[in-house]
C-alpha cells in the first residue's frame, strides 16, 4: 500500500495497525517512494491460512477503515471485532475437501432459490451499531440473492455456512467464528476437522446453540436447516 507522507502524519496509528495486521506501507512524496513501514520481526508469523495479531493494547481498525485497508491491498483480510485477520493461501488438503463439500452443494441445490459459493467472498456480519464485521468463509450458502447490489456485493447473511481448520486457524474459527456467526443470524455451521476427519455441525436460533453434533468415521451427515442435504463423510474425506 502507498500512501502520502502527510497522510501517514496525520493517521499515523491507523497505518500502524495495518503495518500489524501485514500489510508493508510505501511513504511516498511527491509521488516518490522514499521509506517502508513493515511489521517487527516480534509480531506474529503469517501461517498457513490465518495470521493473528494479539497484544495487550490489542489496536482496533473501524470498518471504515478495514475497507480502505482491503481497497488498497492484495492481500486478503478478515475483520471481527475490531482485530484484523491475515488470510494466506490454504493447503492442498483444505481445497480438497472445500471442493467435494461444495460439488454436493451445488447438485443438492440445483433448480433451487439458495446458492453455495465459495471464497474468497465478503460477508459483512453486523453484531452491533459499532461492531461490523467481514469474513470470507470457506463455504457459504446464501438463499437470500436479492441482497446482492448492482457492484455484485453481498449485503445479506448466509443460511448455512461452512469453515474447514488448519492448525493455524483453528482458535480463529473455533472461537471467534463460532460466537459470530452464532450471534449474527447465520443458521447452521459446519466446522470440518481435516487431522481428525470430523465435521462439527451448529444450528443457531436466538442468538444460541440450539444443537451441535460430531460427524466420524462412516457417519453421514445431514443438514438440519435443509432437510435432505446430506453428505456421507467418506466421500469428504477420501
């Protein structure tokens, strides 16, 4: 990202927690680079597919300005309560199954209203009037398309919603994408667990857990919120 010097004078800790989320910030002046601000060596190693940044001070980015932030970078972010998250590119194991949950979506809802799409798509979760939050789920089944404005953005919320761990994200959504998506109107989660060959499932109503089970093995598991998609986890994980 490139940004004016007398920009950064006067927004300099708005640009530092960029710098603290990943992203390198260009100064530049009179349309010259002439210095780079980069994250400390101290800070958090990107991982395979999420990069957290925690500290005492834990800085906070609005929306406002996380959407700046994702204007101007090409790199992928996720905001949720004020802390931004760095996406990186997810492993071999991770699309694999993203592709064989998807491939059964998109036959069980074919010739129907509802939609399964994949990432990288933001979906902006509101849990509060100051608390807007962006993420880009492995797997998302939207049944509301009219939300969709004339720039092709999503202003909806998913019906079903689908994330597959990796060791580094799993505190990230096996936590903070959990409370989210519970409090945000979403209906069903599916959390899948490549190491263990599990899927945990969630339904959500008023704000709480209404069920979860565990899927293993030969289980096969079916959607509560759409009655007879069902996959067989076999075939997941094969």
């Amino acid at each position: 990202m490139r940004v004016a010097s007398t920009v950064i004078q006067n927004n300099f800790g708005k640009y530092l927690n960029f710098t603290v989320a990943g992203e390198e910030i260009i100064i530049t002046r009179n349309g010259k680079d002439i210095a780079k601000i980069v994250a400390s060596n101290d800070a958090d190693h990107v991982n395979e597919e999420c990069g957290i940044y925690e500290d005492i001070d834990k800085p906070r980015v609005t929306y406002e300005e996380f959407l700046e932030l994702t204007e101007n970078s090409d790199l992928r972010y996720e905001l949720i309560d004020g802390e931004v998250f760095i996406l990186a590119s997810p492993s071999y194991a991770h699309q694999r199954v993203i592709t064989e949950i998807l491939v059964h979506f998109h036959i069980w809802l074919k010739g129907k209203k509802c939609r399964a799409l994949t990432s990288p798509f933001d979906v902006t979760l509101i849990k509060g009037e100051d608390n807007k939050n962006v993420v880009q789920p492995d797997i998302l089944v939207i049944c509301d398309t009219e939300t969709i404005d004339e720039k092709g953005k999503y202003k909806g919320v998913p019906t079903l919603v689908v994330e597959v761990l990796s060791p580094s994200s799993k505190k990230h959504d096996m936590l903070r994408k959990l409370d989210l998506y519970m409090k945000t109107g979403i209906s069903e989660f599916w959390l899948v667990d490549t190491g263990k060959k599990a899927i945990y499932m969630y339904n959500f109503e008023n704000k709480n857990i209404l069920d979860n089970n565990v899927f293993m093995n030969n289980d096969v598991i079916k959607s509560i919120v759409f009655e007879g998609l069902e996959i067989a986890l076999h075939e997941v994980f094969s």
